[in-house]
C-alpha cells in the first residue's frame, strides 16, 4: 500500500487496492467503500472520486490504510 499526503495520491493508493482487492479490503465497511467496491470499471470508480471532497477521499484513504496496517499486525509474527 502506498502512503499518500494529496488528494491525488490517495485517489491513485485507492485506485490501486480497488483494483487489487486485497483479502484486508473486505473489513473496510464504511458505505462509500462498499459503493466503490461493487463498481466494476475504473471509469465509473473515477467518476465517483470526481464527486467527492478532497476529506471524504481522505477519510476513505485513512480507512483503508488503517485495515491494512491491521491486516499486518494480525497476520504477521514478531520475534
């Protein structure tokens, strides 16, 4: 997953597990994602993100990343 501090870095980070789906993606439950996620094309994913503020991608963003860093901690062994 790639760190993002713009809105544009966040869009292409979330365009990317989009793509993706990763196993993790599934425990971001928030409504906006779930719209996201049932959408097939990544034109129709953009029109979306063309629609919403600069927070909101954020938030999405923040979500994401915070269910994979979960994902790691949960799945990963430290010695």
């Amino acid at each position: 997953m790639k760190d993002a501090t713009s809105r544009t870095e966040a869009q292409k980070s979330l365009l990317d597990i989009l793509d993706k789906r990763p196993l993790w993606v599934n425990k971001c439950t928030s409504k906006l994602f779930v719209i996201l996620l049932s959408l097939e094309e990544e034109r129709s994913i953009n029109e979306v993100f063309s629609y919403l503020t600069e927070e909101m991608v954020i938030d999405l963003f923040v979500e994401a990343k915070t269910q994979y860093y979960h994902y790691l901690d949960v799945t990963r062994w430290n010695y």
